[in-house]
C-alpha cells in the first residue's frame, strides 16, 4: 500500500486481485494490481499454478520418453515443443535429419503457427469486445487439427517428432488437405481484417496500449511477434536457422510503434508468411524418402526389418527397454516458436536419461515485460496487454 | 571437450583476454557452442564488459539456467546464454558454485530479463543471487520446504 497525491489530497492505493480464475488471463495467471482509481501503479505478476515439474520428471524418463511431455508445455503449439526437443537432441548426438523429414517438419510447424496464432487472435478479440472473430477463428483452427490428427493420431498432443525424424509415414492424402488450407485460408485471414483492422472499437483499444520500445523489449529478454512489434527484426527462423529454414523465401514482418496494434498487424502478416513457407515446402517435400535418420541404436528399426534381420531386433529391444546413451556434454537449441525463442538446453552426463532438461518458455520471459507495459496505465489495458503477449500457462509454469 | 589453441582465436575470447586475461578459466567447444568457464568474482564485470561494448554487444540474455552436479564438487553450475542480435552471435557463459555457499551477484543490474529466471532458480536450486531486487519463491508455494530440481530431491517428492 502507498499514499499517492490525487486532486482531492493525499489517499491510499488499493489492491485488487486479478485471477487466477479469470477469463483474461489466459489460463491460471495472478496478477496482483496496485490501483490509484483506475491506474495502475503496480502489477505484481504471480505464477506457478500449473507448475507440474516437467523439468524435473524429464530427469527420470528416456530421451524417447521426454518427447511426450513437451507436448503438455505450450499445448497451442506442441508441435514446436517436439521440435526444439528433438532438435537438442540431435544436436547432442550430432544426427543429420533427411532432408524429407525436415521438410515436412517445417510445414508441420508453421501449420500449427498458423493454429497457434488463430487462438490468440480469437481470444485477444473477444477480450476486447469483438465476439464473432472469435468464433471464426475456431473454425479455421479445426482445420489445421483435423489434419494433425490425420498424421499423428492426436488433434492436440500430437509427440509426432522423434529423435532422428518423424514417428509415422503421413498417410495418404494428407496433402490434399494441406493444399486445401493453402487455398482456402487467405481469404479468412481477409475476413478477420476487414473485422478489426479499421475497426475504430479495435484501434481504440490497441493503438497506443502496451507500449514497449525496442530497447526496453531486448532488456527484458521479450522475443517473437512481441519483439517484432517493437522494431527489432530477430526471429531465430532467419538469424540461426534450423531444419533448412535457410531454403525458404520468407519474409519476417517487423512493425516499429511497439503497442497492441502493431503486434495484431505483425501476428496476421506472420500467418500469412507461415502460408507462403507451407506452399514452398509442399512443392519441396518429395513423394517418396526416408523418414527417419539411419541411425542403429538411436532410431528404431522398421518393422519389416525386424521380422528377417536378427540386429534390428535386437536394436529395437535395447531402444525401448534401456534407451541410447548420448556424449557427455551440453547443448542449447533455439527455434523460433509462435511466441518467440523456445530454447531447449540438455545437459548429458553419458547416460540415456537427460541430467538435465530446460525450456526456455518465450511466454515466461515475455510475461516479464507485463509491468512495464501496464504502470500508469488504465485497468481496461491490463487485459489488452496480456492478450497481446500471448502467453500459455502451460509452458510458463512448466 | 578440452582447450585447443583456435578457441584462443574466437574475436570475443581475444577480446576478453585482452581486457582481464583471468576472466576466462576455461573454453569448452561442444557441437560448434562456445562456453566460457568463468570464476564466480568475474561474472558481474564480464557480463558488464559483454553487454556494453559496441564491438560485442551481447545486449540479450536468452536465459540463465541451473544444473546440480551432487555429489560432485564444485556442486552447483549456472549457465548464462547470452545473445547480440546485431552480429548474429551467440555465447553462454559457465559458472561453477560449491554446494556449502551457492552465492553469486545478481546480473539484474545488467541484463533485466535476468530478473525472473534468478528468482526460479533460486526457487528450485535454492541458489542465492546477491543484489537481487525481489528474491522470492516464484513457482513453488512460498512456504515451500527443500528445492525441488536438486539431485538429492527426490522425483516423487519430499517424504
């Protein structure tokens, strides 16, 4: 509590909770709020209502094994927490990836990219009042589940990267309804800004709110769209590539006003550029190839070769009873996530379960940035500035 | 894993040496990464050095990280990562703290971000960051006994 000085003399704050059970908040997020009338003097973030200890149960489980745990980290898009993973370790034992494999991986990901940023586009919109993109977005999102479910058998915790490569052949005419996607979405995305983008309720609300300058976001560790709305052109896609990014033509949309309306502008270009990487990697993607590393020991046999060859029984048997062991060592990965730097730091002591397995959640970090972004402003721009930070609960409490 | 004469030749290791030759007590390459092993009184400064010159500009930290070595002594291990968008480089710096005293100065004052992966590490390592402006349990419950992500901390939880 402090005495502040408003026109009528000296009086106290007051202190509001916010949370954890609150539709703004994106899941279980607290934010304790200082309140002068209705500014903000203070905005005291608390966290930690979903933690689960993933890190900690990764240190008792395979490096298969993890794989299905960063899933339930950023459930909006657990493709990109199988990818970090699989990446580090990969990295660690110094495994190439086929080219095929890659492929799809890239085109996986900006799918659920797409999907990711569907649900923050819906949810920051009904936030601030607008009630039907929210539904449209949905809509839209189902599409892009119905197709993970096609090739991993699951809509949402899809563990359909694995070390080495990918878990399954995609089935038969997946691609059929990626191109449908590829034609069909454009025009959505034009929908949703013909909704919002002139919409004089929606600049009221965003332009001007949650401003962050460029240098503030890079002291306080803010990456992705959040970073980008800011000025700053760092997307890990094109500053260290990873599973041939490099052979993509893509643009990465940077906005220099730093406010709520600048990141909306720079997640609906993103979604158009994930459009036009997903277009370039179904012409890449070869209709035949191997999936998987030819990595004995490491990655488990096909299952025709298990039936006439003695070694790949045996390999098959020693994968998933013991595991592999990779080097001692210590690798960090990077990838660009929906929401920013998702980075994966392994530590290996020689033995086949990670002695240590961190994720550096862009949310968590981002969500740093709530302070500076809500201090002196309206409570009204408090639910604003979360929506534009998209966080998931999941991944900052881990 | 072991020092070779090229890691020498690294623009920002020369550059290091050049300024305080005992900051850096040990280079590990692994994977193409660079490590800079750095004694526990040096961080703050390097991480000033790091931070501020145009030349190195490592103006993001990506993240700060803890690993718990028990029973091996020096027990406790931090690993800085650290970031310059503007030469596309990356770096992580390595500090090793005994298990009796893990006590290190905060980085806050230097990189911000540092901020809230301080206060989890010391909410999960029990590690301690001298000049930290609000050292409190982040993830677990303030009234929290033992530190969960330490090897001695059992997988099922306290008994």
């Amino acid at each position: 509590m402090t005495i502040v000085q408003t026109a009528t003399g000296p009086a106290k704050t007051m202190v509001l909770n916010m949370g954890p059970q609150h539709p703004s908040t994106h899941g279980v997020l607290r934010v304790l709020l200082e309140l002068d009338g209705e500014t903000v003097v203070k905005a005291d973030v608390d966290i930690g209502y979903l933690h689960t200890g993933i890190e900690k149960t990764a240190e008792a489980l395979t490096y298969s094994q993890t794989i299905t745990i960063t899933d339930r980290m950023d459930y909006l898009a657990p493709l990109s927490n199988n990818l970090v993973y699989c990446l580090a370790v990969e990295k660690l034992l110094g495994l190439e990836v086929p080219k095929r494999a890659q492929y799809i991986r890239v085109l996986l990901t900006e799918l659920t990219r797409i999907g990711s940023h569907l649900v923050w586009l819906g949810t920051h919109a009904i936030d601030l009042g607008a009630m039907s993109v929210f539904l449209y977005c949905f809509r839209e999102r189902e599409q892009l589940l119905s197709i993970f479910e096609m090739v991993s058998g699951q809509r949402m915790m899809t563990s359909y990267f694995r070390i080495g490569g990918l878990a399954l052949e995609p089935p038969a005419g997946w691609m059929d309804r990626v191109a449908k996607v590829v034609q069909t979405f454009p025009s959505r995305f034009d929908e949703y800004e013909d909704l919002l983008t002139k919409n004089r309720i929606w600049q009221a609300r965003t332009q001007g709110v949650g401003l962050l300058t460029a240098s503030d976001a890079i002291a306080m560790g803010v990456s992705g769209p959040s970073l980008r709305g800011s000025g700053v052109d760092y997307d890990v896609r094109k500053y260290f590539p990873y599973s041939s990014y490099d052979e993509f033509d893509f643009q990465v949309p940077v906005r220099t006003e730093g406010d709520c309306y600048a990141r909306y502008l720079c997640r609906v270009a993103e979604m158009r550029e994930s459009l036009k990487i997903v277009r370039q990697a179904m012409e890449k993607i070869p209709p035949e190839g191997p999936i998987k590393a030819d990595a004995p020991g490491i990655v488990a046999p096909q299952r025709e070769k298990m039936k006439i060859e003695m070694e790949a029984l045996i390999y098959h048997f020693k994968i998933y009873t013991e595991g592999f062991a990779p080097p001692p060592g210590e690798v960090y990965q990077r990838i660009e996530s929906p929401r920013g730097e998702l980075g994966c730091f392994i530590a290996s002591d020689g033995s086949p379960k990670p002695y240590r397995m961190r994720i550096r959640a862009p949310s968590f970090v981002n969500l740093q940035a709530l302070q500076k972004m809500v201090e002196g402003r309206l409570i009204a721009d408090v639910i604003a500035s979360i929506g534009t930070l998209d966080i998931v609960l999941g991944e900052i409490d881990r | 894993m072991t020092e070779t004469p090229d890691l020498e030749k690294n623009p920002t290791v020369a550059r290091i040496r050049a300024w305080r030759p005992g900051a850096i007590a040990e280079l590990i390459s692994f994977r193409g990464e660079l490590t800079l092993v750095v004694p526990r009184e040096h961080l703050r400064p390097l991480a000033e050095f790091l931070r501020g010159e145009s030349d190195l500009a490592f103006t993001f930290l990506s993240d700060v990280t803890g690993v718990d070595r028990f029973p091996i002594e020096p027990r406790f291990e931090l690993n800085y990562h650290l970031l310059s968008i503007s030469r596309r480089d990356s770096l992580r710096l390595r500090v090793r703290l005994p298990g009796e005293s893990p006590v290190i100065e905060s980085v806050v004052p230097v990189w911000p971000t540092a901020n809230w992966h301080e206060r989890e590490i010391f909410d999960l390592f029990g590690m301690r960051f001298e000049g930290h402006p609000d050292l409190r349990r982040m993830l677990m419950p303030d009234d929290w006994e033992g530190f969960p992500l330490r090897k001695d901390y059992p997988v099922e939880g306290p008994r």
